[in-house]
C-alpha cells in the first residue's frame, strides 16, 4: 500500500513538470503582457513601459523566464503579483476560503440531487420516473451556465426580491442564513453540471449492484426490498460514486470561472479571469498549478481511497 | 415490446434533433431576411407576424439570426467533435498498439492535458489565436480528445488480448491490416458514444467562450454570442436571450439523450 | 413504487421548506443609503491604493489621498491642500531666463496626516525625489522628470524648479503626495503596509479591505475641513465587476451608487425607484483611428473625408445610444476651456462620400460592390475592445454604412489586453475606442509627427509640421489666453485633416440615489469622489 502510493506520488512530479511548460508556453505566446494594462492612463509614455520591462525582468529571454519561475516554484518562492506586488501565494490563499466553500456547497447540492434521480431511476428503469429524470437531469447540461445563473438574478434577486442577486456575505460577515442566501444560487448554477453526471453515474452503477449475486441473495433471504436497496445496493454503489465526486470537485475549479464571475463570487475563478484579463503571469502559474495539481493529487487520492476502501481491488 | 418503450426518448430526441438540424440547414429558404440586415428604425421590437423571434438592438430578425447562428453552432459541434475524435482514436490507437515508450509518453500527455482546467486553458488560447470559425473547431475539438483516447486504448488493450487477433498475427497479418481490420471495429462503439456527448460539450464550450468575448466575431451571428449580446437587455428584451438560449438547450439536450441511449446499448 | 413516491415527496417537501427558510430568513432588502453607510458599486478591485503606483482610476485612492489641487466638475483646477492655484498673475509661476520656470505652492496650515503628523513642504520634497528615484517603479514620472529640484524655504512653501516650461503643472500634483516619516528610506514597491493602507490627509480612512468583496472607508475624526465633514460615516466599494450582476445589484438595492452605467443599461437603472442618473458630458470621445502607415489609403485626406460623409453619427447617437451622447468633432472635449466647436463638420453625405472617393481614384471597376484602384479593394479590418455590447453594434453599423458607399470593413474583437500591445506598436488598421483623456488639453501625445510610436500615442501616423508645431507651441505657453488661440488653431487644423473619425463624446452616466446632496461628478480622470466630504443623504 505505501509503496503503490509513493509510487504514484512520484510519478506525479514529471507530469506537473510537464503541465508547467505547456502552460508556461501557452501565457506567453498569449499576446499582451503585464505592462500593457499601464497604457490606459495617458499619464504613461513609453518610456515609463520601458522602464518596467526591464525592472520587473521581462525583457529576458523566455527560457531563461521559465527556469527562474520554475526554480523559485520548487523552493516555495511563487514570486509577486505584477498587479499589486504581494506574494502570489498570500493572492490565492486568500481567495481558496471562498472557491473552497462554493464547491462543497456545490457538492452537497449536486449529490443530494444526484442521489434520488440516479437511485430511483436504476431502480424503475424504464418507467416514467427514469426517463423524466433523465431528461432533468441532462437539462442540467444543457444550459449555459451565464444564462441560467442571469436569469435567476432577476426572478430571485431582482424580481422577488427573495435572494441577494451576487456577493459572498452580507455586510459584517452576516450570520449563516445570510451566507445560505448568498450561496444557494451559485451552488445550483455549479451544481447543475455534475448532478447529470452523477447521477447517470449511480444510475447505472446502482444497476449493476441491484444485480449482483450478493444482493439477489438478500432478496432470496427475505430481506426487505427498501432494506435490499438502501443497505446493501446503495452502499455498493456509493463507493465508486465518492471517488468521481472527488475527481469532479476538482474540475468544479473551472465551472467557478464562470460562476464566480456571474455571481461576484470572491473565490479564485475571480481571481482568475482577473488575472488573465491584466495578464498577471505569476499569478496565472500558480492558480494554474494549483489546480492542475488538485486534480492530480484528487485522482491519486481517489485511487488510495479506492483500494482501502475495496479490498477486493489489488493494489497493483 | 419492452426494448421499444426503452428508446421512445432517443428516438424522440433523435427525431427533434434532426428536425433542428434541417430547420438550421434551410435557414435561407425559411426566412425572408438576411441575418446582418440592419435596420436601425425598427430596434427592440418585440415579437410579432413580421418578425417571429422579434428584432434585436440593431433591429435585426431575431429568428434569422437564431437559424444562421445555429448553423454556426453546429458544424462547429460537429466538426469539433470530429476533431476530438480523430485526434483521440489516433493517439488512443498508437498508443494501445504499440504500447512501449511511446505509449507511456502519449499517456502521460493526456494526463496533463486532463489536469489543466479546460475552460481557463481555452481562454488564454484564444487570445493567441484570431476567433474564426475554423480556428474555434480546432481548438474546441484538440481541448477534449484524452477521454476518446483513453477509451480506445483501453479498448485496443482488452481485444488485443482476444484470440481472433492472435490468429490474425499468426497467419501474418500486417500490423496495420491487424489495427483497421480487427482492433478499430472493435473500439468504434466507445468512441462513437464518446464523440456524440463531444458535439454538445462544443456547443457549450463555444457559447461559454463567447461569454468572455473570444468566440464567433460579429456580425456573424452564433448562438453563444446571441447570447452573449442578449445578457444586457434579459430584463429589458427578454426574447432576444430567450430563443437562442432554447435552441442550444434543446441541441445539447437532445444530443445527449441520444448519446446515452447509443451508450447504453453499447453496455449490453 | 409507493416507496418512492413518498422519498420525492419527502424530498420536495424538504426542498422547499430550506428554501422558504433561507428566504424568509435573509434581510435582502437590505438598508437604504444612509448617513452611516453609503455602498458604491463599483467594476474592479484597486490592485494598490498608492496613487503614484496604481493602474486603474483613483476613485477610492481620491478619498484617501488629497492632492494640492484637483479638478471640479466643469474641469477647473480647484486649490485643495494648496491655498491656491499658482498663476502668472498670482505670482506662483516664474519663468527663468533660462528656459525654465518655477512653481511656488503655498501648502494649506494646520493640516496633518491622519496620524496626527503636520503635512509640510518636506513630503512634496520627498515626493519628487521618490519618483524620480530609479529604485522606486510608479506608473508613471510624466512631468515629475522634467523638475530638476525642490526647495522648501519654509515648512508651508515648495518651490518646484523645472527644468523647461511645462504647461500642465497645475494638476503636477493632483494625486496628492507621499507621507516622508513613513516611507522616507523605503523600498516603496514593496512597501505593502502603505499601499494596501495609505496614510493621507483625506476625509476617509481604510477601515478593512477584504479581497475580491470591497473596501471600506471610514471617516476621519478631525478632518481639517472641518469636524461636520465628511456627512456620511462610512463608505463602502464594493467589487462586482459583472456589469449586468452589478446593475441587478442597484435594482435589487444590494448597492446604492455605481459609476459609469453603460447606455443601454439606463432604461434599466431610470425605472429603479429611489435612484437617479446624473448625466455629465465627459472629457472623453469615442473615435475611429485610420492607421496610415498600416493601411496606405488612409494617407489619401479625400479617403479620410469620405469615411466620415460615409457615416450617420446621428442616427448611431439616437438609436444606439439612446440620444445619451452627443456627436464631437473633434479630440478636446466641451468641458474643457480650450474647446471650440467652431471647425469643419461633416455632416452625413453618402452622396459626397461617393464623390471624395471617386475623386481619389476608387471606383467599383468590376461590380461587386466594393471600389478598388489598380486592382487592390478598398477593405481594411477594424479592431475593438471585446465585452462592451455597444461598441459591438457601433462597429456592426459602420460597417454596414461603409459597404453602402463600396467601403468594406471587417471588425475584429480583441481582449483589453491583447489590443493594448496592438495599438502600442501599431499593428492595426483602423481602431475603434477612447482615450481617457487628462483635464489639462495637452494633445500632442496624440497628435505631433514625433509621437508615432514608440514615441507617443500618434497611432494615427499624421505628420503634419504644421500641426505638430502648433501643439507643441501650446505646451509650452502658460499664458492661458495664448495658449487657448493656438489650441483653437489646431483644433480648427485636425478637422481639416481628419487623422481619425470623431464620433461621439463618452458622457458619464453616475447612479446615484435620489436623496444624496452635493453630488457633482466629474468629466474627467480624477474620478466622481473629488467632493465626496460634501456628499449627504437627506
């Protein structure tokens, strides 16, 4: 077991490596630089452009740009913020807390939908009940996600007057009704994605369980068809459920792009399209980095969590 | 009597899908304008018998736009999806057959590939690329082949194993003969499925991009800039986000309920 | 079967009670403005509070930091930590024998930094020497690195030499100055405590910034306006920089003011009870730039005259912009003391556009509706910034008014950033987009043969002698009167060579709540806060 996760652990080492240099490559070759944001004020001339170029190091060469980002990355030095000079790193902790509470919100909305649809649906498969949720839920998909997310703004927000349109609290922090309200449309809008999914997921992993050998012995026992379905078919079926929530709470980092910039959410999908719009290149590296690192570590992660949890699976 | 009752929805979508499809495809037979035609005097106007859809800020038809955008946003979720499938049996193919370094180094690239978050990687590559439409099918399309990929190679690893490719081999059967004779036959189920779910994930991914201002430039309509330009006027002039806004929905729905369908039935 | 109906009831039953729940629960109609708290919304985070340092408008910084001077809603230069405005004829500017001047600011008494420090001479001193150290990286040293030296013969006087004659030296010091006892001996780039917290002499204090949500101001106890200002107690930015979300926040009553509504947002915002929209003609204009050296035909003036026949800046004004922003003919702005409007116009004529081009040898030869000249069609590709829905229609329509006179034009949409390094080397033919233009009316950045990159911002690629000398004339006259006639002179110069399509002035549109006293706005950079001390909900 130690061995299969060291393993896995260090192979993870090149493959960030190589994520590095694709993603390195691809803000540079992006046209525009940190300086060009300077040029809306007519106050700055070119001489002043000139001037920070070679200051803040980007008149190097852009190898030589890479290996000082990349020795500094390994040694925990991420470097500053070419918008407002703090360290990168104290830019997105900052900003985790925020992204961190929108995916679990987000999580828990998806899975508590996904659950019902896929578990009713592998059971009455065919019935009406499975094809109105599978319907539902590939119109979860099949939205964009701005237009959804706009829309409940004005009925909830601006028509209703329910809900607050956008933001992450009231101000003073606000109690936690404040912070539900706030968070329950952006949860949806996140959600709405990955509740398709999981639960087409369950549905039919929750279909395979319902014929395996074990529960049809249960049956044959007299157990109980509701005990026979929650106990045993569903704890069957959760486990690969867990491990693709995991996968998918990672990748829920990129569906925050666009949520997070709807909702005035002030999570690291802000941060983000902040930071490409000013092409803040540090800060590009390491949120890129960091997520493609959250997902390589999730997947490994889930893997582990796979293995202990299912004994039956070798951990070669 | 079962199996029919099974796919009445796929069919049912099939048959909305094409109708969609062909509507789309006729556009300039089914209207009688054009769908940059400007006219400045008749702006916002709200639907009506002379204009269905209604006019948008430019007093431009809105079912016009809506039909030529979706052509647009069709052949790019086909031709996108193609993309991905190309590249990712090819990769998926060489990959499974001749394993090796080469392999190892083909995964490894698509797991790196799959850790970068999509829509974020996207953006910035299209700030370097001019937004034309062909452009967007390229980049759309080279943004989703690690799945196909990762399918058809483990398809190719599981039948390579099968005793009707030993024969194959034994009687010396070229490689090649061996790979489009035997192996791709065998994983072009999987990657059918993979690459129908790809047209509607294109369809999004170009309106999510036009969202940030980097998809299809006016004054070629699609529908993820429609809506895109309907975002200021949703409360004002609801039925200019509206209509674009059902049909990529009704796209992408239907796309999917067929996809699954020819997935389940791939399980069997 | 009954099993499962009885788990979705009980699912849509919960569904709905926590929904209800939160509704009820949450307090969104959220107070009003008021006396205690005002709450701006506003389109993007301050990346730093140091005015010096920043890139983006000093809205928040201007409530904060006080410079000598600022500008007031009809663009005078108003004294504010200066006793007054240093003149000719007050005696505060002096011209040298040798080519130089001086500028005598006489500091305001009794006025102290928020810690209690007096303000004096000695922080304008250090400031100039801060930003013309090459340690210290500001956005910009414009004008700084023209002052040779600073003496302070007493701790309310500076005299500031510059080395030649520098016309724009009133708002020389608008974004106010460095507090010497705190940042004297520092690495000012990396002084993060000053600039996420700037100590200044202003009406409001940073009380907490959260990053990515806003900032909040609070007033200061003794301000030295006086202790009745500022009225409102508290002020609070807040960052949503969604335009769509941030107006649904003013409807919603989440936010009381937001600056710079778009225009076709202000049906909207006019329907909101409780605010109104302040409209200010602004210091700004949209325009098209004709890039000469990228697109030759553009050097051709009859070309460039019948592009602007060729288009309907009235109707685009009516329709487009909902009659919110008048047509300009030319670069300096109505509210602006140069400005005349006394110069060649060019009314919409597609019949005299025809003519023009015709004239220049353009002639649609072989039908297709679009002229050529040996061969080579008259088309050329407009650039512009993405992510603004009325410059998309704007561009959509010259396009269609150009292809009436066999002019064809393709529009490209580019990122903020992406066309900023376009413009900035040129690498574009025409362009269509705004400056923020400074108050003072000094254009020769723009417009002189010697301001063609990477020397200046001339992306027009106009050399005209004439022209060139005219503006640099003004720049170095600080004789008001004179200065005003040659401005007028080559105002009246740049609409006969048209370099560049004027079309319409960029005027703000403020929301701000039907009850607020005093509010003025401002047609310039210096931003709506100028007067924010005087700022008081009834």
């Amino acid at each position: 077991m130690f061995r299969f996760v060291v393993r896995r652990v260090v192979q993870a080492v090149p493959l960030l490596v190589l994520i590095s240099v694709l993603v390195f490559a691809l803000i540079h070759a992006a046209p525009g630089g940190p300086l060009e944001m300077y040029l809306a004020n007519p106050n700055v001339r070119p001489e002043d452009i000139e001037r920070l170029r070679v200051a803040l190091g980007l008149d190097r060469p852009i190898t030589e740009q890479y290996l000082a980002w990349l020795k500094g990355f390994i040694v925990g030095e991420w470097g500053y913020s070419f918008t407002d000079g703090r360290p990168v790193l104290e830019r997105l902790l900052e900003r985790l807390p925020a992204t961190l509470e929108l995916i679990a919100s987000a999580v828990l909305v998806a899975a508590l939908a996904a659950l019902p649809l896929g578990v009713f649906g592998a059971l009455k498969k065919g019935g009406w009940l499975d094809h109105t949720t599978t319907v539902v839920s590939f119109a979860g998909i099949s939205l964009p996600v701005f237009w959804v997310g706009l829309l409940l703004q004005l009925v909830f927000a601006v028509a209703l007057g329910w809900l607050p349109s956008s933001g992450r609290a009231s101000f003073g922090d606000g109690d936690l009704t404040d912070r539900l309200s706030h968070v329950i449309m952006p949860a949806i809008v996140l959600a709405a994605v990955h509740a398709a999914a999981w639960s087409r997921f369950l549905r039919s992993s929750m279909g395979t369980a319902v014929q395996q050998r074990f529960i049809l012995a249960a049956r044959a026992r007299g157990i109980h068809e509701r005990r026979v379905v929650w106990r045993h078919a569903l704890q069957n079926a959760l486990l690969p459920f867990v491990t693709v929530l995991m996968m998918d709470a990672a990748i829920m980092v990129t569906g925050a792009v666009i949520t997070e910039s709807v909702f005035a959410w002030p999570g690291l999908g802000s941060l983000f399209t902040e930071a490409l719009a000013r092409r803040d290149y540090t800060v590009l590296m390491a949120f890129l980095m960091m997520t493609s690192a959250a997902v390589v570590f999730l997947n490994l992660a889930a893997d582990v969590l796979y293995h202990i949890l299912d004994p039956r699976v070798s951990v070669r | 009597m079962k199996r029919s009752q099974d796919r009445r929805a796929a069919w049912t979508a099939g048959a909305v899908l094409l109708l969609l499809a062909v509507t789309a495809a006729a556009a300039p037979l089914l209207t009688p304008y054009v769908p940059d035609g400007i006219d400045l005097a008749n702006r916002r106007a709200a639907p009506s018998f002379a204009h269905l859809f209604g006019t948008d800020e430019l007093g431009r038809d809105v079912l016009t736009r809506t039909l030529f955008g979706a052509r647009i946003s069709l052949v790019i979720g086909l031709l996108a999806a193609a993309v991905t499938a190309v590249v990712g049996v090819t990769i998926g193919a060489v990959s499974g057959y001749v394993r090796g370094w080469i392999d190892n180094a083909l995964m490894r690239l698509t797991d790196a590939m799959l850790s970068v978050p999509r829509l974020p990687l996207l953006m910035i590559a299209a700030a370097i690329f001019e937004p034309s439409v062909p452009a967007l099918i390229i980049l759309i399309g080279l943004a989703g082949w690690m799945e196909t990929a990762r399918i058809v190679r483990a398809e190719f690893l599981s039948l390579k194993e099968q005793t009707y490719v030993d024969a194959a081999r034994a009687v010396g059967m070229q490689p090649v003969r061996i790979v489009v004779r035997h192996l791709l036959p065998g994983a072009a189920p999987a990657a059918v499925v993979a690459a129908t779910l790809a047209v509607g994930r294109a369809i999004m991914l170009e309106s999510a991009m036009s969202f940030f201002g980097v998809g299809i430039q006016p004054p070629q309509p699609s529908l993820g800039n429609m809506l895109y330009q309907a975002q200021t006027s949703m409360s004002t002039e609801p039925w200019l986000a509206f209509f674009p806004g059902m049909f990529i929905f009704l796209t992408v729905l239907t796309v999917y309920v067929v996809g699954a369908d020819l997935g389940a039935r791939e399980l069997r | 079967m009954t099993e499962v109906r009885r788990c979705v009831w009980f699912l849509a039953t919960a569904l709905i009670a926590a929904a209800g729940w939160v509704a009820c629960g949450s307090d969104v109609g959220a107070a009003g403005p008021s006396n205690d708290l005002l709450i701006v919304g506003y389109d993007r985070e301050p990346d730093l509070l140091n005015r010096f340092s920043t890139h983006i408008l000093e809205d928040i910084h201007s409530c904060v930091i006080e410079g000598l001077t600022t500008t007031d809603e009809n663009m005078n230069v108003i004294p504010v930590l200066a006793t007054e405005v240093p003149t000719l004829t007050n005696g505060g500017v002096r011209l040298r024998a040798d080519g130089g001047m001086d500028v005598i600011w006489k500091l305001r008494p009794n006025v102290a930094w928020h810690d209690g420090t007096p303000f004096t001479a000695a922080d304008v001193k250090f400031t100039v020497e801060a930003l013309n150290d090459p340690n210290y990286n500001p956005e910009s040293t414009d004008g700084f690195d023209r002052i040779e030296s600073v003496d302070t013969p007493d701790s309310l006087t500076a005299i500031v030499h510059y080395r030649e004659i520098y016309a724009p030296y009133a708002i020389q010091f608008f974004r106010g100055t460095f507090p010497k006892h705190v940042l004297e001996g520092r690495d000012i780039d990396r002084a993060i405590d000053y600039n996420r917290n700037p100590l200044g002499t202003g009406p409001y204090r940073v009380a907490e910034w959260k990053t990515g949500e806003y900032i909040l101001l609070e007033r200061v106890p003794n301000y030295w306006r006086g202790t009745e200002y500022p009225k409102i107690r508290r002020l609070m930015f807040k960052f949503v920089a969604n335009t769509n979300t941030r107006i649904n926040q003013l409807r919603s009553g989440e936010v009381h003011v937001v600056a710079l509504v778009p225009w076709d947002k202000a049906r909207e915002v006019r329907e909101t009870e409780g605010i109104t929209l302040h409209r200010l003609v602004g210091n700004s204009y949209e325009h098209v730039t004709l890039n000469q050296r990228e697109f030759a035909p553009f050097r051709d003036v009859r070309v460039r005259q019948a592009l602007v026949h060729a288009i309907d800046r009235e109707l685009i004004v009516n329709t487009i912009l909902d009659g919110l922003a008048p047509v300009i003919h030319g670069p300096i702005q109505p509210p602006s003391w140069a400005f005349t409007d006394e110069v060649r116009h060019y009314p919409y004529d597609p019949g005299r556009a025809s003519e023009l081009l015709d004239a220049a040898g353009w002639r649609d030869a072989d039908g297709d509706g679009i002229r050529e000249r040996d061969g080579r069609p008259l088309s050329f590709t407009l650039i512009t910034q993405a992510g603004y829905a009325i410059r998309e229609n704007v561009a959509q329509t010259l396009q269609r008014q150009f292809r009436d006179v066999g002019v064809a034009m393709q529009i490209r949409m580019i990122d903020g950033t992406a066309i900023s390094s376009l413009w900035f080397e040129g690498k574009f033919q025409a362009m269509l987009h705004w400056w923020h233009m400074p108050s003072d009316p000094e254009i020769t950045l723009f417009f002189a043969k010697d301001r063609i990159p990477p020397a200046g911002r001339n992306i027009n690629y106009i050399e005209n002698d004439s022209l060139t000398a005219l503006l640099y004339a003004s720049d170095r006259t600080v004789d008001v009167d004179e200065r005003r006639s040659l401005l007028w002179e080559a105002q009246r110069l740049l609409a006969e060579l048209v370099p560049e399509i004027p079309l319409y002035n960029v005027t703000r549109l403020d929301a701000v709540p039907v009850n607020l006293l005093n509010f003025r706005g401002n047609p310039t950079n210096t931003g709506i806060f100028w007067n924010v001390h005087e700022w008081e909900i009834r």
